[in-house]
C-alpha cells in the first residue's frame, strides 16, 4: 500500500467491493489520459472485453511506470465499456486481470456504459490519477 494515499470509509457504509469510497492523496499527480485495450503498436489483439480490459490496465501502468509509480500509486480510476453486459458477463476475468496487476489494491472508482469510444475497434476506455513520490522524476520524451 502506497503511504501516499489514505482510504476513505464513512461510517456505518457498507463496505465497497472493488473499489474505495475515496482517497486523499499526497506527492506528484499524474493524471493518466484514457487508454484503450491495444497493444505498444496500436493494435487490438483482443477482441473481447476482459482482454481488452487487461490491455487496458497495462497500458495504465505503464504511464505510470514511466513517472516513476507502481500499481498500488493509483488514487482514482474511470472504466468506460461499451457493453455493460459484456463486463457483467465477464466479470471473473476482468476480476482476474485486475489481481494479477493490483493484487488487493482497490482505488476511488467508476465504471460507466458508454454509446461508444474515438477508437472504433475498442470497448473499454480507463483513465486514472497517481499519486506519486516527490522524488521520483518521470521519464520524458
């Protein structure tokens, strides 16, 4: 657990499964833009929304990676998918994705159905916020 980030339960709430309440947050903010479910070279390898999901999630990481974060730096997570019941329905392997990059780590989230995305080939879009070290720098371009 990241000591940047403090959990957030109000009492008498019932716990929240897969994700927390709220979060605050000290250090660098990364804000991670919406990343798609395609490979390093633009490409939808999966098709299916769990392994775009697990895509997706790498591709998160990665940015934060590069700033210097790890997974449990992630504060705040949006989830866009443009079949709920494709997500419902497949739940058990998008679970699975999220433990083996997370493990037991559950941010701030939302998940919300969506017409569609920019990408027309993708069904499900996550943009995040970290919460990283201040002295860590990132890697630039």
């Amino acid at each position: 657990m990241s000591s940047r980030l403090t959990f957030v339960q109000p009492e008498g709430w019932p716990r929240p499964k897969g994700y927390v309440n709220g979060v605050v947050t000290r250090g660098r903010t990364l804000h991670v833009s919406g990343q798609v479910g395609w490979n390093a070279q633009g490409e939808f390898v999966a098709k299916d929304l769990p392994g775009q999901f697990a895509q997706a999630l790498d591709n998160v990481l990665a940015v934060v990676r590069a700033a210097g974060g790890k997974p449990e730096d992630v504060a705040r997570m949006t989830v866009y998918v443009t079949d709920l019941d494709a997500y419902r329905s497949g739940l058990r392997e998008v679970g699975a994705a999220w433990k083996e990059r997370f493990g037991r780590h559950f941010p701030a989230m939302a998940l919300l159905g969506v017409a569609g995305l920019v990408e027309r080939e993708a069904v499900v879009e996550i943009e995040a916020v970290a919460s990283l070290d201040d002295e860590a720098g990132p890697e630039t371009t």
